[in-house]
C-alpha cells in the first residue's frame, strides 16, 4: 500500500468510526487508531474511478476479517461487497469476522452476503462463512431456512 493509499484509507477509518460513535468527541479519534487497528494486518483496497472505495484489514493466521470500510460515497456500489467477497475467498473455509452488534446495517449486509451469525459475546456479532456445501443445508448450520 502507497503512502496516498495509507491516507485513503486512515481517513475512511476515521471518518467512520466518527460516524458510528456520536456520543464520543470527535478529536478522539485520530489516523494513529488507523495504525494502531491494522498493525500486522494484510490490506485490501477496492478502488472507483481511482480512489481508494474501501479497504478491508485480514489476519490470515486466524482466518478472520478484522476490518472492513467503506467510504459513504461508495456505499451501496459493491465496493464492500467485492472487499467481502474476496476476504472470504483468500481467508477460505473457516472465515469469520465480528460485527458490533449495534451496526444494524453492518449485519443486515454480511448476512445478504451469505454469512451466517454464530455468535455474541460482549456486544459484538460473530459471522462466519459457510462452506458452500453447508450452505445448501441450513438446518445443519443451525440457521432456520427462511433466514437464508
């Protein structure tokens, strides 16, 4: 990632995390969280038009999605979608990611996307990829049919 990549998508970061934390000043937060959360982790970047859409942050090691932004002039143009997409596909069987339970509109897009809520635990969603093969019996991923 290029130094102006770096700054898309620190300031992505922190636009959003301002977005969804009202209650908190928003000098509180600053592009050293954008270090800080993406320390040893692998970046993938979707660009529009050459801009940086989005970005999504991997550990590979723990198969799971730590990060996934999108910028709001991108939103609902399959920038995130396409992040998720190739997360699931390069983290493999296994995937998940957490969500803060919250973030309504977060969850309600990893399910569209076919990710499955396995879990809460203190205030953060778990979703995790089914095998393709799992998917196609719901029952089995202790999912009710008419939720997928």
């Amino acid at each position: 990632m290029c130094p102006a990549e770096a700054r898309a998508c620190a300031d992505i970061f922190v636009a959003a995390r301002r977005r969804a934390r009202p209650d908190v000043p928003a000098d509180r937060f600053s592009t050293e969280d954008f270090d800080l959360a993406t320390a040893g982790l692998e970046i993938l970047i979707v660009e529009h038009q050459g801009l940086v859409a989005g970005f999504a942050g991997l550990d590979r090691h723990h198969r799971e999605l730590e990060l996934l932004f999108v910028s709001p002039e991108a939103q609902g143009r399959g920038a995130g979608a396409l992040l998720l997409a190739e997360s699931g596909r390069i983290l493999g069987l296994g995937a998940h990611l957490r969500c803060d339970a919250r973030n309504t509109s977060g969850r309600a897009f990893y399910r569209a996307q076919g990710w499955v809520e396995t879990g809460e635990s203190w205030g953060r969603i778990q979703f995790t990829r089914p095998d393709p093969i799992m998917a196609l019996f719901p029952s089995l991923l202790g999912v009710p049919l008419f939720a997928l």
